[in-house]
C-alpha cells in the first residue's frame, strides 16, 4: 500500500522509514508528495496544521496521505517555540542559539518533543490522528552529531544525560515523538486490514 507522507522534511521522510521497518511492517510504502506540494500551515495547534497538510497531499494526490507536525515546547518559555519550532531562527544552528540564550534566565529546563500525525482519506476527511511526545530538558550545551534540528539540545529523561543527538538511530526512533506517533499509525492501519 502506497501512502503519500505529507512533508517537505528529509529527515522526517528518513525516520518514518526506519521506524516502519523497525517496526516490521512491509507492505507499506511512503512516498513523497508532488512539487507543487506547499501548504499554509496557519493553524494554531499541532493537530490543525497536521491535518492541513494531510489533507492538502490527499487533494493534490487523491491518494491516502499521512502528516506529521511537530516540535519542541519548553516549560520555562510558556511551551514556545512550539508549532513555530521550525521558523524559530533563519537555520537549525541559529534555532539553538536562540533557544539556549531564552533558556538561560531559568531553572527550570524541562522540555517535550510532540509529534500530531494525521492521516487522511483520498477525499480529505480523517481516518486517524493521534500525538506522540517525548520528554526531557533542555541541555547547557549542545552535544551530538545525529538526528537533526533541537536534538543537540534535548537531554533526554532517563537516558543519563544523553542528548537525542547522542543515541543511536533505533534508540532515538523507540523513544521520540515520531516513533510513539507512527506506531500507533500502523497499528490503527493494521487493524484495518485484519
Ligand atoms: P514539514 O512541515 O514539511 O513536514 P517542517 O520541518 O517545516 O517540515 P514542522 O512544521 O512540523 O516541519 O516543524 C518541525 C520542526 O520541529 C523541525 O523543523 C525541527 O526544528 C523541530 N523538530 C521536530 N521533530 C524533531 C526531532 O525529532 N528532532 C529535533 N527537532 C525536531
């Protein structure tokens, strides 16, 4: 079965096709949407801009379609920078220099990764939507070479004081947002076919 991942982010597309074959699931295949795929993602919820841009790639496409909006919400920042995570600085290096600087006034580091998925039929109306999150803090400083935008900074809880950047593929996949969201993805597509 082909679903059209509604996304213009490469590592997400990457992480969504580890954890599916992590998963053991094989007869489901991602695929991009076309070029013209470009959505306003103007809701103020991570569900409503995931469902926004499900349904733009069932519009565009006709097929079943699968969006994933996420972010990072931080305790101390009133859960900033939020669904803005992605357009918080001009780059992903510029994104933790602002967010360690805001940060830094506090005590209180505590931080979650959120993922909204949603899935849609080829007609636009919803077929299953779910959230996955991940907690942690906020670290000092940045540490790690994997994964990608805020992982250099997200200490993850109960993996001793390591940063998302810092695990493995697989482990950060079992523990983070995307891996708890898409799980239950698959498992709701699972039961569709038995
Ligand atoms: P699409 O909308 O095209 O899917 P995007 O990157 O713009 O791609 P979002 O609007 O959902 O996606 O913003 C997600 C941002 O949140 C992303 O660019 C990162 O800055 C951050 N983020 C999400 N998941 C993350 C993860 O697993 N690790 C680190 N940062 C993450």
């Amino acid at each position: 079965m082909k679903i059209v991942f509604a996304t213009s982010n490469p590592h997400k597309l990457k992480e969504l096709n580890e954890i599916t074959a992590s998963y053991g699931v094989k007869d489901i295949e991602f695929i991009l949407p076309p070029k013209d795929f470009d959505p306003l993602e103007d809701g103020k919820t991570f569900e409503e801009n995931s469902l926004i841009k499900a349904r733009e790639a069932s519009k565009l496409t006709g097929m079943i379609s699968l969006a994933d909006d996420s972010g990072l919400c931080v305790e101390c920042l009133n859960g900033a920078p939020g669904i803005y995570s992605a357009r918080y600085a001009p780059t992903p290096q510029a994104r933790i220099d602002k967010l360690l600087a805001a940060v830094a006034p506090y005590k209180n580091r505590k931080a979650k990764f959120v993922c909204a998925m949603t899935l849609t039929n080829s007609d636009g109306s919803i077929l299953f939507a779910d959230r996955g999150e991940c907690f942690g803090e906020i670290a000092h400083k940045q540490a790690g070479t994997g994964g990608f935008g805020y992982d250099p900074v997200f200490l993850v809880d109960g993996k001793d004081g390591l940063t998302m950047a810092e695990l493995s593929e697989d482990e950060k996949n079992e523990v983070s947002h995307r891996g708890r969201a898409l799980r239950k993805v698959l498992d709701f597509l699972a039961s569709q076919n038995s």
